[in-house]
C-alpha cells in the first residue's frame, strides 16, 4: 500500500501551478482538486513549497512559524543575484507593509487600519453608491460595453483616488489596470523586459505619490495620504519612503481584487441562473451572495508564506527559509471544511474564506472589496436587468496565475 506521503513525492501535476497553462486558466480548480487528493504539500521543481489543503494552509497563514517577508528578498537574491533586490520594483516593494513582519508590520498596519474600519467604510458607501450609479448611467447610454473596463475597473479606482485625496482632476492618471502592473507578484521571474517596464511603471507612480505628500503637507486634508504625512512628521520610524510605497500598496491591493470579485461574481450568477433569480427576487442576498462569490472564485489565488524555523508537513521536509505558496483559492474549495465545495450555493451557511487571508497579514481592506462588490454587483442587477454577455466562454486574464479574473467581459443591454 502507498502511504501519502511516498504518494506525494510521486505526484506530478497535470499542468504547472506555477505557469498560466490556457486549460489551468479556464478552470484551475481541476488541478487544485489533484493536488489536494494527490500532494497536499507538494515540493515544486521551481524550488517553492506549494500547498492546496484548507488544513496546512491555515497553519501557514496562522502560525507565528511563518512570515510573509522573512527571508523573501534573501531567497530572491540567492536565485536571482544580488543586484535584483536593487531594482526600483523590488526595493519599493520591500517598504510595504505587506512584505513586512513582527514589529515593523505591526507599526505600518497600524497607521491605517482605523481607516478600513466598519465605521470608515460606512462613512464612504454614499461616495460609492453616487460613483455606481453615474458609471451604470454612462454605460446604460452605450448599450454595449465593456464591465470590467467602464464599471469593475473604474469603481475601486476611484474609490481608492478619493480616500488618498488624489485631486480629481488626476483620477484619470490611474486608468490602467494593475494586473500587468503586478506582473512583479507572479511565482515566474521576470524577463529583463518585464522588469524595465515594472521598474518605469513603479518610479512614475513614486513620482506622483511623492508629489502628493508634499502638496497634502501644504494643503492637509482628511484623506490617507495626508495620514501618513502627518505620522511621518511625527515619527521618525516612519521613513518618507514608506510613506510613498504604502501609498502605492494600497491603490494597487484597492483596485484589483475588487475588478476581479465583480467580475468573477456576474460570471457565476450568470452561469447559475437559479442563483441569480433568487437575489433578483430578494435584494437582501446580495451580502451572502458576495460572501459566495469570494469563496467561490477567489480573485487572488495564491500567496505565498516563508518558514521561520525547520519543520515538517504531511510528511515532508521543510528547511528554515523555504518559501511556500498558499493556494487560498483551493482551500477555499476543500471538501473538508465546504459540503459540496465545488458547487456555487450563496445560501451556504457562512463560513470565513481563505481569499483575504489570515492571521497578522489578514487583508486590511477586506470590507471595503466585499462592500464595493456587494454595492456593484447589486445595482447592476437592478439597473440593468436586460444585461447579457457570453459567461460561458469568458476572457480570463491569461498572464497570470495569482490573480483570478477577467481581461474583458462585453456586454449588451436588450431592448
């Protein structure tokens, strides 16, 4: 009989989770499933860790053993050379908040985390309704266009220009997508190409915010950028620098999971037609929809964690330094923790997902997506209910494999 763990060691997946396949792209929840049942702990030729089971994911997301930036820029050095950490993308990266633990995390996070609270989402939600509304009024005049490009794109951008205090006259500035911009986050290193468009990208988007804190230094406002402003003239542990990067990081993290949740989110009603008759029917499912939709089809699928210390995971061998890949979108269809998992239910009895995250680096404006989602989602069921589109053969992003979504989704309104 072949224990689990020689079963593992065995294992070769049927495409590379690391390498955005066009099949993987079209369903990655396939592979997910193989890999949970063949190799839940799964020891990549790529030299990472990858794990598909909700049970060694949570630990790795929990447990104080793991990091989110410990070790990552030391292990990119030791594959890439040094010189890569240097690099403009690389080097503004390593000040967000994100790439940080332990205490450096705790001081970053909580500069903003009263500002992606209940009670500051709720004090934006008439700013969302009024920018919801003159998107779908806008788009009701084409009759056809393109959602994720006119709607699920532009809501969370501007929503994220508003709460940094971007002047509107710039909001424009801010009109391309991020996923391509995030090509940095992807398990595939970067082409040389690659990374001299990231490294343009990041220095003018460093330029602008850099010019932005010193306007909010002469003319303060009650905004974000103006919060960092002030803490970094308060506190000399707050660099200028972070102040920038942080400021990137959150219009980045603010736009793309919530253009892929909306997106993702009409694809499944579409594709589950007695769903979507239920929220037409009763409005109030819409929270619990949303809920569904994120569990369902996680916009961002995978993230990755470092070990702190040497240990072991269903039977194999991890050294202090390691990187692992938590695949959150396959946790989140994991047959031990969801009845029927692959099945799209929004009256599913609650439970947490896996798409925000967990423990300490738990996504800070994860109500604000959900509240945005829920807001957009909602109203163009309402205001648009001759809507159609081809959901079953939709233009998935295809350069990706960390972000989940689609490139375009056109659609027409009947009648």
């Amino acid at each position: 009989m072949i224990n689990e763990n020689d079963k593992a060691k065995n294992y070769i997946p049927s495409f590379d989770p690391l390498i955005p396949h066009p099949d993987h792209v079209n369903d990655p929840y396939k592979l997910y499933k193989e890999m949970r049942e063949n190799a839940p702990v799964y020891r990549s030729p790529h030299g990472v860790i990858i794990l598909s089971r909700a049970k060694e994911i949570a630990l790795a997301l929990k447990d104080p053993g793991f990091g989110r930036g410990y070790f990552y820029f030391e292990n990119m050095e030791k594959r890439l050379g040094s010189n890569i950490v240097k690099q403009p993308v690389y080097a503004s990266a390593r000040n967000m908040m994100v790439m940080k633990d332990g205490e450096d995390h705790i001081r970053l996070r909580k500069m903003i985390i009263g500002e992606f609270n209940h009670k500051a989402i709720n004090k934006i939600i008439p700013f969302i309704e009024k920018t919801m509304d003159s998107l779908i009024e806008n788009a009701l005049q084409e009759k056809q266009f393109d959602i994720i490009k006119e709607i699920a794109y532009k809501l969370p951008s501007r929503v994220m220009c508003y709460m940094l205090g971007i002047p509107e006259k710039d909001w424009d500035k801010f009109g391309a997508r991020t996923a391509n911009g995030s090509r940095a986050l992807e398990p595939a290193p970067l082409s040389m190409i690659e990374l001299s468009e990231q490294n343009k990208s990041v220095e003018e988007s460093r330029e602008y915010f850099r010019w932005l804190v010193n306007e909010k230094k002469e003319n303060p406002g009650e905004d974000l950028t103006t919060l960092l402003m002030q803490e970094h003239l308060k506190s000399q542990s707050i660099t200028l620098d972070d102040v920038i990067d942080n400021l990137r990081m959150m219009f980045v993290g603010g736009q793309e999971t919530t253009v892929n949740t909306i997106g993702n989110g009409l694809i499944a009603l579409y594709r589950h037609p007695e769903q979507l008759n239920l929220i037409r029917k009763d409005h109030n499912l819409i929270t619990p929809a949303v809920n569904e939709i994120i569990r369902f089809d996680s916009s961002v699928q995978m993230t990755p964690r470092q070990a702190r210390q040497d240990l072991e995971l269903n039977g194999i061998r991890i050294d202090a330094g390691e990187t692992l890949l938590c695949i959150i979108a396959s946790a989140n269809r994991d047959e031990a923790v969801w009845d029927d998992a692959d099945n799209f239910d929004i009256n599913r009895d609650f439970q947490p997902s896996f798409s925000f995250g967990g423990g300490p680096h738990r996504c800070i404006g994860a109500e604000l997506a959900c509240t945005e989602a829920e807001i957009a989602i909602s109203k163009i069921l309402q205001k648009m209910p001759s809507l159609t589109f081809d959901h079953e053969n939709p233009d998935w992003l295809s350069g990706t494999v960390v972000f989940r979504g689609l490139n375009s989704l056109q659609a027409t309104i009947l009648g």
